[in-house]
C-alpha cells in the first residue's frame, strides 16, 4: 500500500565487529590506535577493566567481599601488585576475579559498541589482550586480527617499558596463549618484528 500512512522502514547495516589481540609486547595497542586513526571505534577491555576496579568502581564491592580489605588500597582500587601475586600463585583465585570484572567488561563492551554503531562507524575494533584464553568473545567477532611477533622481542620490549627483569616478563608471558594458539585463531596475522611505525600503519589501513 502506498499513502502518508504509510512507514517508511530503513534498514542500518550492523558494523563489523573486529577482535585484536596480541602476546604482550607485541605492539596491540599501538595497531589499535592505527585503527583508529582508519576511522575504526576501539573497545578496550583492559581500560573497561581499569575503570570498574578503579575507586567507586563497579567491581570494587564484590572484590571486597571476596578477598577482603587488603585487596582494596588506600585509593579505594583494587590493588594491583597485591592481586597480580595472588592471582599468579592461585588459579582459583583468579577464576574468582574473573568472575566478577568480566562480566563487567561484557555489559561495558557491550554499551560501548552500540554507541560506536549508533555514531556511524562501520567497524568496531575489540581490543581484547586474552582473547584466545578466555574462549567467549569469539561468538561476538566477525574476524579476529592477531599482531605477532617473536618471543624475545616480546621480552625486550616489556623489560624497557616496565623495568621488570627477564624472569618476571617470561613468567608473565607463560600464563597467556602460546604465538602459535593465537595464529591458529586470526583471520589475519600482522607480523610487527623489525619494521618500522610507517609499514605498521600501511597494514593498519590495509585491514
């Protein structure tokens, strides 16, 4: 039928939704940044973190009730260098504490990306550290870009940026997935090992 009545029914196309992820040190943020900069809308998982155990954050309450006081800081936020020790030494605790910020994450993410849509972008770029261990943001991805590189440039690169010894980034670096895990994963592999800023940006463009 056609008349004033009549509605007129637009139909928006959903962006695409883009996991990155990365070993650490292997350049992930600056790539999303890039992709930004691509006119991409960035979901950063690890600043979603941040902020829900950030003082007056959403997860502070629960993170109280589970490990105690000496888990909050002076601040009033989750203290970190006390948590990292605990949840590296005890598996269990770190399944707890995933269960109460990850969900957090989700709901944040979530929120975050139908903004993204609704300003017009056409991709949503999840920045997702843990993306192959976590198993559950995979049903969420259209494709997933993986920025690799070698080992020992991974350790180079933490040591100078947080002054942590060789022991401690390698330990670090045990608790995520393997190089190969997180190829087996992506849709697209960037190998950020000795090239320079320009040639990471001219792969940022191209994904």
């Amino acid at each position: 039928a056609h008349g004033a009545g009549t509605a007129r029914i637009v139909t928006m196309q959903r962006p695409m939704h883009v996991g990155l992820t990365g070993g650490m040190g292997s350049g992930k943020s600056t790539l999303g940044q890039m992709l930004v900069s691509c006119g991409a809308a960035l979901i950063d998982a690890d600043a979603i973190a941040r902020g829900v155990t950030a003082p007056g954050g959403a997860a502070i309450a629960d993170i109280r009730a589970t490990f105690g006081q000496d888990a909050i800081d002076a601040t009033g936020a989750m203290d970190r260098s006390r948590m990292r020790a605990l949840v590296f030494a005890n598996p269990q605790a770190r399944t707890q504490l995933e269960a109460i910020v990850h969900p957090w994450v989700t709901k944040l993410g979530d929120q975050q990306a139908l903004d993204a849509a609704a300003a017009g972008h056409r991709a949503i770029v999840f920045d997702i550290p843990l993306l192959v261990e976590s198993g559950r943001w995979v049903r969420k991805l259209d494709a997933v870009v993986v920025v690799d590189c070698s080992t020992e440039t991974q350790i180079h690169r933490v040591m100078a940026r947080s002054g942590l010894q060789r022991a401690a980034v390698q330990a670090i670096l045990q608790t995520q997935a393997s190089r190969q895990a997180r190829r087996a994963a992506a849709d697209v592999v960037i190998l950020n090992d000795g090239i320079n800023l320009e040639t990471l940006r001219r792969q940022a463009a191209q994904v």
